[in-house]
C-alpha cells in the first residue's frame, strides 16, 4: 500500500472519529434526557437511526434521522460554542456532578433570559408559549413572559424557561414565527447578572449564592455519586460573556 494511500485512509478514519458521536451522548447533550434513561430507551426499541433500531453504541452523524417515539429529530453535530448573538450569565464549577445536575432538563432550575424579538408578537401568540410548544417531541413552555419594549418590529422579552433545552428558547419563539437577533441570558436560578460585571470578567460566588444554588439542586454538603465534600473553590465562579 502507497504512503499517500494510507495517509489518506488515516485522515478518513480520524475526520469519521470527530464526525460521530455515540447517540445516548449525543440526545444527553441536546437536553432529552440522562445517558442512562437514553441507553435504557435504546433497549426498549425507541430509538431509531436512519430507519433502522438503535443498539447501544451507536452513533449518529450530521444529518443523520432520529426517531425517538416516532418524533423525529435531524442531527447537528456543529460546533458547541455558544451562538455569535448570545451573551450574559456563565456559570463556571470543576465538579462534574454538579454541573450535570445544573445543565441536566430534570434539575427544574429557571433559566431567564432577555430577548430582542424580529416580528410580530400577538398576545394569542405569547399565550402559546405559555401554555406550552412540542419541539423534537417534546413538550417545551415559557414559564413566564413580560415585555421591556422597544420599537418597530424589534421588541424586548424577558423570559424563563425550567429545563434549558437545546436552542429552546430560539426554536421557541421560531415557532410562532419570530427570529432572536439578541440573547442575553440574566438568571440562573436566583443567581443573576451582576450589573457591574463587564463582559469578559468573573468573580467567585459568595457564600449566600452558593448555598441556594446548592439547594436548587438537592445538593448540601456532599456530591451524593461520590461523597466529596463541595468546596466554595471547586463549587461555582460566574462570568460574564
């Protein structure tokens, strides 16, 4: 075999490695559920991948078609950072329980964040997203929505979702037929957005903060998968983006 051959099946090998991604991580990511009831959905014979049942394993590709329950889902493995119009509130933690207990759907954890809406927005329509807009089948909502103002056809909304799934509140308001041209995210939980926090800077949490973030997510003292004590350093610093 030729040098230049087994170069190129190297080179292939490796971009079909950074292309695919196991399934069960893939669907934990976008905010359907823990790897674990994803593996257990496996099993069951829920999941299908380009028609075919999902075994555990499995991975998935751009473009590829999920069918979970027979909703299907098209699969985007673009880049993980956060969109170009998003900023505000980053919550920062070395222990890796916990962050998944923030991040995961389950957690019920309000999210609110400030919106710059292109469209228009009827009360009929924001009463739609209150009550509730099934995306990739599942159901999503707002929990609540109130205006900030603005002119024309771009208005701000500050609004809070509990589960922070993939894009939510973008394919929310894409549903009613808007487009979100700003996102600013300003509450985790009861932790806000300093207002003199400039953008790029982090301070830590102060203990108060800590303690109710702690609480939102059943956490007091200890990570209950390894019983390591929490530590105010390993726990939590916010930043500004």
């Amino acid at each position: 075999m030729s040098t230049d051959r087994s170069t190129r099946i190297r080179q292939r090998s490796l971009l079909l490695t950074v292309l695919a991604e196991r399934i069960q991580k893939y669907l934990s990511r976008r905010g359907l559920g823990s790897r674990r009831e994803i593996e257990n959905w496996i099993r069951e014979g829920r999941i299908e991948v380009g028609g075919r049942n999902a075994v555990l394993g499995s991975t998935v590709s751009d473009g590829d078609l999920i069918a979970i329950d027979q909703q299907s889902h098209r699969v985007s493995l673009g880049p993980r950072t956060a969109h170009i119009n998003t900023s505000g509130l980053l919550l920062f933690t070395t222990d890796g329980d916990l962050a998944h207990r923030l991040m995961h759907p389950s957690s019920g954890i309000e999210r609110e964040y400030r919106c710059r809406i292109h469209g228009e927005v009827s009360r009929g329509r924001i009463d739609r997203m209150r009550k509730g807009i099934t995306l990739s089948g599942y159901p999503c909502r707002f929990e609540r929505v109130r205006v900030r103002g603005g002119r024309g056809t771009n208005r701000w909304y500050d609004v809070v979702v509990r589960e922070g799934r993939y894009r939510e509140v973008r394919r929310m308001w894409s549903a009613i037929g808007c487009t979100v041209n700003r996102l600013i995210r300003i509450r985790y939980g009861g932790i806000s957005l300093p207002r003199d926090l400039k953008p790029g800077y982090h301070r830590s949490l102060y203990a108060d903060e800590l303690s109710g973030l702690l609480r939102d997510v059943s956490v007091e003292t200890s990570s209950p998968r390894s019983g390591r004590v929490i530590s105010k350093r390993q726990a939590k610093s916010v930043r500004r983006k």
